[in-house]
C-alpha cells in the first residue's frame, strides 16, 4: 500500500519533461518523474536528459527505505553525520531530561501501559506525516548491544540534529549499511517539533510540554514526541524492551545486570537499583542490560567507561546480590546453576520481590528469562554467588561491596544455606501465586 502511495505521488508529473520547483530540489522526485516520460518524448530527449546523480542529502536508496517507513522524504534526507556535520545543521546539546511518560504496549513486565494497538497506529501515521512536512530529515543507524552477532540493529528518523546527537551517544556504531541488510531493524521516529497536544488526538489526555516515549514491540518501532529524545534513561528502557526478542532470536541472553572488571575477570552484578548507583564508578557502566552469549559479553549502550572495548570475554561468575536484614541469607555463599536461577527469578529484597532483576518494561517473560540464564551458566559453566547486602543495621555498597565481589572468585566460598527462618517458605509462596510450574533444575 506504502510503495503505491509514492508511486501514485512520484508519478504526478506534466506530459512535457519541465523542472518545477520541487523538482529541482529533490533529484530524488525528478528521477521518479523521468520514468513517467512518454516513450516518444523520452526517444526524442535520449540525448539531453542527464539522470540526477546522489550527493550530500540526496539517496535514492535511502530515501526509497524512508518511504516504506512511512516517511516521504521532502527535501533531503542526511545520513550517519557526524557529530561536527549534525552541530554544523543546527544541532546542541539538549538539557538532560528524567522522568517523561514511557508507554509500551506488548511489554510484559512493568505493568500494563494505556497504550493500544490501535492508539500507537494512529500516533505513528502523524508523527511520520509530520516529519515528512520537515525539509530536512536526519537519519542515524546503529545498534543496541556491541556484539554483531547478537545486537539488535536501530534506524533513527529525526526531524532535528539534536536529537540525532544526542541518540548517537546512547548506540553503538554499526558498519554502513548494516541496518538495510538487517532482517528485522528497530525504527526510531523523532518528532520534536510536533504538536504538544498530540497526545491528546490519540486518546492519551495531556502529556506534559516536555513530550513523551511510546514504544509497541510488535512494530518495533519506538517515538519519542517533544523533548522526549533528553530523557536518556526512558529511552534507554524502551529500546531494552523492544531489542530483547530480536536479541534472543540471535543467541543472545539480554540481561538487566551490570558489568564488573576485576584484573583479568570479568563479573556480572545483579543487584538492586540503590546498591548499583553506589558503585557507579567501580563498575564499566551504572546502565542497566548486557548481552550474554558464546562469543562473550556485551553492554547494551555506549559508555565512555568501557574503555574503547565493545565486547568482553565470557563472565568468570556471576553474582547476585540480595538484601535481607532478618540474618536468614549469609552474607556471601555458593550457588549452584540451579539455585542462581531460582533467586535470579525471584530478585527478593527485603520483603519485596523484583522478577529477573527487573523494573522496567520488558518483553521476555521473567521464567522463561531465568530457564535461559540457568543454559548459560550450565553451558559455559560459569560459577555464581549470592551476596546478602543488608545484614541488619549494616548495609554493604560502594567500594565495599565491590572488594566482597572480587573476593568471591579467590577465595573458598561455602555453598548457600539459609540460616533458619521462613525464607524459604516465602520463596515458595510467591513463585507459586505467579508461576505455575517450575523447572526441577530450580532450588532454594
């Protein structure tokens, strides 16, 4: 329907072969318009019609992917700028934003979003109508997660340099072309000059003046209305939740962990979200998500901590750390690949669980996300560790908590067990109220 659409639009041309304004604009559309001659013309003018050539913001392949994309491309279309190209379009870096509204429809954890499927359809249309009404389009192609074999490769259309600056910082870089070859790419829209009220057009109710995030996982696709592209965080957590299934098509494990390098080691951390920040500085990245797979471990997003690496070697263990002041958990034990599994599925925290580790939205379901963590460990036999961050009145974080980790892989570390008490029974009382049946791998 897409392809008819601009076929219909390019092919609106006069019987004579004259350049009207927009066509000499776009050499794009006067190429469409070559192919609408009529056959004696096009004999006639053989000699004096040159076939436009692509240069700066000008692809007919682009621009054609654009189109099937649902955006038109009016004027010119700039691809994979660089940095000092995108400030030399006009481009600044935009205030941080936190907290802007993130609705994702199809996601699993984090709660059921407003958001419908017919409601995302509706927004899409005007938000590529809107950037197609744009002169100039910016493009920028990268990838959630470094590891080619596993990422999940991100085409960025942005009616602003800005935005475009700004998303180049959040993904890593991918080989030109690699987004038009990829199977099933992720597509960025930005519109940060729409309407402040489009949120209300599609049955949303006011979103605020600063814009907001809307992500459907069957499409793939993600908006970010406003100044929604400064909201680093929320944006961050959308692309986690739309990548995860292209991640696990391709082998990959995505995880909401953190990475740890201690001399030539390298330790995943899961832990909770107030634990991590007060380690920030110790570890490659505070970002939640990391890619496990056979070929290593990869961070989600770009770092300036990672040191110019993309990729790391396989995790020498794996550590899971919990919070509970009764005494019950000791405060460091062994754990088998099976009972890694089984607390890395319930994430317990004071009384309180968190699913796989997880806050945020999330397309993969927390127990079939721990059966898969439970291959990994057993396949590359990684060694994992429980460490109790909370032992009564005293709280283990920052530096403290980095030296307990690194000194899980060199000492003897007894096996876990509980230290009386109900905690297993609560264990139990959850997993059952939420799950319905448990793989027999799986223990306390």
């Amino acid at each position: 329907m897409m392809r008819n659409i601009v076929l219909k639009r390019f092919l609106q041309s006069s019987s004579s072969f004259t350049r009207s304004p927009s066509s000499r604009s776009n050499p794009f559309l006067l190429s469409s318009r070559c192919y609408a001659v009529s056959a004696p013309l096009a004999e006639d003018e053989a000699e004096t019609v040159v076939f436009p050539r692509e240069g700066p913001g000008f692809s007919y392949g682009l621009n054609w992917a654009l189109a099937g994309k649902g955006v038109i491309v009016k004027d010119k279309a700039f691809q994979n700028l660089k940095s000092s190209e995108l400030k030399q379009r006009g481009a600044t870096i935009a205030e941080s934003l936190s907290g802007l509204p993130v609705h994702v429809r199809g996601s699993i954890v984090g709660g059921a979003s407003e958001l419908s499927k017919a409601q995302f359809g509706k927004l899409l249309k005007q938000v590529t109508s809107h950037i197609s009404s744009i002169s100039n389009v910016f493009v920028h192609d990268g990838a959630i997660g470094s590891s080619p074999k596993c990422d999940a490769k991100v085409r960025v259309i942005s009616d602003s340099p800005s935005a475009v600056l700004s998303l180049s910082n959040v993904l890593w870089k991918t080989p030109t072309r690699a987004v038009s070859h990829d199977s099933c790419p992720l597509t960025v829209y930005v519109a940060t000059s729409i309407s402040p009220g489009v949120g209300d057009n599609i049955g949303l109710g006011s979103q605020g003046n600063k814009g907001f995030v809307a992500a459907d996982v069957e499409r793939s696709s993600l908006i970010l209305c406003g100044k929604a592209f400064s909201d680093t965080n929320g944006i961050k957590e959308a692309l986690a939740a739309l990548s995860g299934p292209i991640i696990s098509s391709r082998g990959g494990l995505p995880l909401p962990a953190r990475l740890l390098v201690s001399g030539d080691s390298v330790i995943l951390l899961l832990a909770p979200e107030e634990t991590i920040q007060s380690c920030a500085d110790s570890l490659v990245s505070a970002d939640a998500g990391v890619i496990l797979s056979s070929q290593g471990v990869a961070p989600y997003f770009q770092s300036g901590k990672s040191g110019g690496l993309n990729l790391f070697k396989l995790p020498a263990a794996v550590v899971l750390a919990s919070s509970d002041s009764s005494g019950v958990i000791p405060p460091v034990s062994r754990l088998s690949p099976g009972q890694a599994a089984y607390h890395f599925l319930v994430g317990y925290q004071n009384g309180k669980f968190t699913p796989a580790y997880s806050k945020g939205p999330s397309s993969t379901e927390p127990l079939e996300l721990a059966k898969a963590f439970l291959s990994k460990l057993q396949e590359n036999q990684i060694s994992s560790f429980l460490i109790n961050v909370n032992e009564g009145e005293k709280s283990i974080t920052g530096k403290d908590l980095v030296k307990l980790v690194e000194s899980a892989l060199s000492k003897d570390i007894p096996a876990f067990q509980a230290k009386g008490g109900d905690l297993q029974g609560k264990y139990k009382s959850f997993l059952s109220g939420k799950f319905q049946e448990l793989p027999e791998e799986f223990s306390f």
